[in-house]
C-alpha cells in the first residue's frame, strides 16, 4: 500500500513540474507591443536625500518606546499622472503610465496615495 501510495506521490508531482512550463520560443504579449519605450526611457524623478544614520536613530528610537513597529521615515513627494512619469499608447487605444524613482539614500521605498 506504501509503494502505491509513494508511487502515485511521485507521478503527481513529475506531472504538475511538468505541466507548469512555458513554451519558451513564443513572445509574450507585453513583448509584442513595440510602441512601448524602453525601461531607460521612462521618466525618472529623484526622491530628496536625507541622512540614513540619523533616520536609523529615530526608527531605533520610536521602536524603544513601543509604538508599534516603525520601520522608515516618510518623505513627501508630489508625483501624480499629471506630472510626472511617462505614457505610452497601445495600439487598442489603452494607456500605461510608467514612472521611475531612485534615491541614494533610501533602502526601501512604500508608496502610498497614489491617484
């Protein structure tokens, strides 16, 4: 019964690795739009620097205190689809817009609010 069992275990997972792969000589859809600019031609904003160190005494210093857990600083930024970031056109008439952020000095970015 334990061989069975071992067997039937063996061909149902052999079966579901197999089932998962993709064919990898088609084109994925996003690839065939060609109007889409490239990653590097997309706008880039850069976020305002702060000091980290100082940023990691704070964290350090509301995480004492128990506050809930605090993991970062909030930095504001005005970026909305009004004005900032890139749009391209797809050829049914849908839109995308595409924007990219870097900071120096920041190790994660959240995003909150965006509209």
């Amino acid at each position: 019964m334990k061989l069975i069992f071992n067997l039937f275990c063996f061909i149902f997972i052999l079966n579901f690795a197999y089932s998962q792969k993709l064919d990898s000589t088609k084109i994925p859809n996003g690839k065939k739009t060609a109007n889409i600019k490239q990653i590097n031609d997309v706008e880039l904003k850069i976020i305002s620097k702060f000091d980290l160190k100082e940023a990691k005494k704070e964290v350090d210093k509301k995480n004492e205190k128990n506050l809930g857990f605090y993991f970062g600083r909030e930095v504001y930024e005005k970026f909305s689809i009004e004005n900032s970031g890139t749009w391209d056109s797809l050829p049914n008439g849908d839109r995308i817009w595409r924007l990219r952020v870097k900071s120096d000095s920041a190790l994660t970015f959240n995003f909150e609010n965006l509209h």
